[in-house]
C-alpha cells in the first residue's frame, strides 16, 4: 500500500504535494528537467475564455523572505488550452487540477462547462482570488454572498468535482469557506497571494507596473497555516493547503492544521526541483515522526 | 572574485555545467544564498574556459542579491541553474565579415565571450562600449586584444563625451552584422539606426524562474502590438532578432 496516497473528491492522488496554480504554466518547462508523473497532482495555470497578456512588465518584485507578482493571468485562453495544453498532459500519469479564472460569473461557467470535460482534468479550482485583475478575480472572493452563487452556478455545469480557491485578503476567512460549502464547492484550496506593495527608493514610484501585486512565498506561511487551521474546524469538506511551502517539514505542518494535501508554488521558481525532492523525502520524514501513513498527519493539531 | 570598479565584479566558477553551455548570450541564475535573497539572480557569462570547466560573470552590486553575491570568496561554492536561454547567434560569421558589438555599462559582459568566438572564426570584430565615467570602466584592455575599441563617456572623462551613438556618427560604423546588449534606451536609439539591418540584441528583465513557467518576463511581439503574442526573455531570448518583439 502506497503510504503518500491520498484520496479526494475527484483526485486519487499518489502523494499530496502539486504544483500550484501560476507556478507551473502547463507543466512544458518543468517537464524538461523531471518525468511529471511522479506528482501527486498538477494545478494548471489559470484559464480564461480569451486569451490574456497579461499586466505589463515589471511584473515580480522581491521582499524579504517572499516575492510580488502581478502577472495578471496571462494565458492562451479556453480553446488552446482544451486543444494544446491539456491533450500535451495527457502523456503523465497525473490528474489535472484546471484552475479558472473570469471576470463575470458567465465567463467562469463558460470555461468549467468545457474544460471539466477534458479526460485527463479530474477537478476545478475556482480562481476567485487573483488580486492582480481589475475585474472579476478577487471581487468574487472577498463577498461571500457572491462566492456561494459563483459556486453554485459551476457546480451546476461542471462534470467534475469544484475546489473553490479563497483569497487571504478578507476578514474573516471562516465566512468565505462556509460560504463556498453552502454554494456545493468538494473543496477548499487556500491560500492565493496577499497583496501588496514594493516602492522604489530612488524614484519613489512602485516596482511592479501594476502597483500592486500578490505576496507569496516563505513570509506568507505562518498566515497560510493559521487560516487552514481556522478553516478546517469550520467546514467538512477537504482542504488543499497552500502558500509559503519550501521544505519537507512545512508540508508536514500544513497536513496538521487540517490540509489533506498541499500545493508548492513559489518554491518552484527557485528551485524547479522542489516537488519531486519532498515527495522523495516524504517516506522518511513519517518514519521519522512516527507514522505509517500520511493520513495520519492530516488534522494533527485540532482537537 | 575581482573587483574591476568599485561596483563591478567579475567571478569565476568551476563546474560541469560548462560543458553544457552553447552559444555567447547564455545566463546563469544564482541562487546566492540558502534564505536571503529568495529568488535566484539573472546573470549573463562572460567568459568561458570549456578546457578547464570554469566560466566568469561580471555583475554589477546593486540591490541585496548582487552585494551578497559581491562577498563571496574563493573556496565556497553556489548553487547554480543553467546554462539558460538563447544567445548570439554565429551562424553565417567567418572570414571576411565584420561584426560590430555595441555594449552599454552592465550589458557589456557577455559581448566579451562573443567577441571571442567571432574572433575564432576569423571575424573582423569592432567593439563601441559606452559607460558612465572614466571610473566605470572595465574590460578595455581584453577586448582591443580582440580588435578595435572604441570608448565612450557620458561625462567625457575618457574617449568621447557622449554614448555609443556619438561614436557610431564619429566613426560611421557599422558591420555585416550587429550585436548589442545594454540599457533599454540605447537599445531603441540603436534600433533606429540599424533596423532594416541584421541585428540582435541582448535584453534584462526582472525574473522569478528563468526557465518560461512564471510568465514574469515577457515582452509583446512586434507584428502584432495589440495582440496577445508574447515571447519570453529567459527562454525564448534573452538574444532576440531587432524586430521580433518590442523593446
């Protein structure tokens, strides 16, 4: 019995690490340097019905212990995506998380009625948190009246479970989760970036073009793993834990505060290996700590 | 580690890598240290020393990532991704061409690894290199070993007052192909005068992962302005053809 594997809705995952969403493109370039069935899942780079360019340039900037991107969800859009993209992943033995993005509710039914019918895409994540769009993205995921009808309206088109990605930038983040649950969402992923915002010290103007940005990376973690704490003692659906992610130990303490798997996503961008290291060190690390398997991590710290 | 002004440095390193670098215009992204700075820095080669598998970056100490990386002493080691991108093409340059590299401050590194592989092949090479002040500069001596240099400052304080431009009407030169890298406002005054000609250039920009999957270095196709057809600096470039996409 194969001690990583984790079963979701939708997702039968043979370890509970992913590339998340925005960190991976298509999985073409990652592909080059590690065979890509060795992932427990992959979260695709968000998809809207046009194709996007995206914010202009520059679109990161560095923090301390973190980054600043405002990419603003550059993609090929829909049609290239169901006849380009995905049929390409179809060579790995790894389901796919297609994750959507749209800037009115007709737009994220448009793209999930047809992209939930893709073989090889075993779930959706509701991109309802990119800060980096000025319509639509985060305005669907800080109202949590919005979010709920949002999650009902995929629900209803979508032929695979719906993962509804909730944004850090609210107040409380209980409500958005419960929101989402009442809305028929399988299940949770959180968190995307927090936004902020980097000055230069010589001109006194932002860094990024877009002003603003999302914050990800090391500095996010603690914030990442407080809110999955608090989410997952609210709902019963299962979460997808995410932000800050380096090293085999952060997983271990997403999986405690109640993450049933976890996805890596700036960590990528320094070292294109990292998901395939902590898979290989994920065995260890249980026997380590005493467990057989990785369910037995999942929801450690709650009561 | 070398210092060759009080802001640039030259660093050469030993490793495998090198035997997988192909082409001059290639980068290197470092990882300087394990925490701090998180993300890994761009930075173009040199020089290169396949025989004995060593290879230099000349940087520039600028933000938090350059001046940890400006410490660095002999012995220690960096965890290095690469050899990256796209660079220079040498194609269709032998004997009897002329190639005339334009570089500007910072971008004027990896032209020195170009100029000596267009030297191996027998090219007539002509540098114009363009810097701040006499105290900016670096690497005059090893490029008129490999042909004819000509300096410019925008104080005046060595060769002529000015930037690379002023030389280019001083001298009227030009060459069967054109090699440029440097600041984005002598890359469009250069894309002006040598547009219809064979011309690539060398472009920077901030990245995340060097390798096409963040997105974060992009630039729009020229042929198509409004559209949504993009290249990428770190894989599709950084050397593009003058025209293929907007500067």
């Amino acid at each position: 019995m194969n001690r990583l594997h984790v079963q979701l809705p939708g997702l039968n995952l043979k370890n509970p690490i992913m590339p998340a969403s925005g960190c991976f493109g298509f999985g073409k370039e990652f592909a080059k340097l590690y065979d890509l069935s060795v992932l427990g899942g992959i979260m695709i780079k968000a998809t809207t019905v046009e194709p996007r360019f995206g914010n202009p340039t520059p679109r990161v900037a560095e923090t301390p212990s973190g980054m600043l991107n405002a990419i603003g969800l550059q993609n090929p859009g829909l049609t290239k995506v169901m006849e380009e993209e995905l049929p390409w992943l179809e060579q790995f033995d790894v389901p796919i998380i297609a994750n959507i993005a749209g800037s009115q509710m007709e737009d994220y039914v448009k793209v999930a009625k047809e992209i939930s019918q893709a073989p090889n895409v075993k779930a959706l994540e509701l991109n309802i948190s990119c800060p980096n769009v000025k319509q639509g993205g985060i305005m669907f995921g800080t109202n949590p009246d919005v979010a709920k009808e949002l999650t009902e309206k995929v629900k209803e088109v979508s032929s695979v479970p719906v993962y509804v990605k909730l944004s850090p930038n609210v107040t409380d983040i209980k409500l958005m989760a419960q929101a989402v649950e009442e809305g028929g969402a399988d299940g949770i992923t959180l968190i995307n970036t927090l936004l902020g915002m980097r000055l230069d010290v010589k001109t006194a103007k932002p860094i990024l073009k877009n002003n603003t940005g999302g914050l990800s990376g090391p500095a996010i973690k603690p914030i990442a793993i407080r809110m999955v704490y608090e989410v997952a003692q609210v709902v019963s659906i299962p979460i997808i834990g995410m932000g800050g992610i380096q090293k085999v130990d952060d997983v271990i303490e997403f999986l405690y505060a109640g993450a049933s798997a976890v996805a890596i996503g700036t960590a990528n961008f320094v070292d294109p290996f990292v998901c395939p290291t902590i898979i290989e060190q994920l065995p260890r690390k249980l026997d380590e700590l005493g467990f057989e398997n990785i369910q037995d991590c999942i929801g450690r710290s709650l009561n | 580690m070398e210092e060759l002004t009080s802001t640039i440095y030259a660093m050469t390193l030993k490793g495998s890598l090198v035997q997988e670098m192909k082409e001059p215009g290639q980068f290197v992204h470092i990882k300087v240290d394990e925490q701090t700075p998180l993300l890994r820095r761009p930075i173009s080669i040199a020089n290169i020393e396949k025989e004995r598998s060593e290879f230099t970056v000349i940087f520039r100490k600028e933000g938090v990532g350059t001046s940890e990386l400006s410490k660095k002493r002999v012995g220690e080691s960096l965890d290095i991704l690469g050899p990256l991108g796209n660079g220079f093409p040498l194609t269709g340059m032998h004997e009897g061409k002329t190639a005339l590299l334009i570089g500007g401050g910072v971008g004027i590194p990896p032209l020195y690894e170009l100029s000596k592989q267009l030297n191996n092949r027998g090219v007539n090479v002509i540098h114009v290199l363009g810097f701040q002040s006499k105290e900016h500069m670096f690497f005059i001596y090893e490029f008129t070993k490999l042909g004819p240099t000509f300096v410019s400052t925008a104080d005046g304080s060595k060769g002529t007052k000015g930037f690379v431009t002023d030389i280019l009407d001083q001298e009227q030169l030009n060459g069967d192909r054109i090699y440029s890298c440097g600041p984005t406002p002598m890359l469009k005054a250069l894309e002006d005068r040598f547009k219809d000609q064979d011309f690539y250039v060398s472009l920077e920009e901030r990245m995340a992962c060097g390798i096409g999957a963040c997105f974060a270095c992009v630039r729009k196709v020229k042929k198509q302005e409004c559209g949504h057809d993009y290249k990428k600096i770190c894989s599709d470039g950084p050397v593009f053809h003058i025209g293929e996409v907007i500067l």
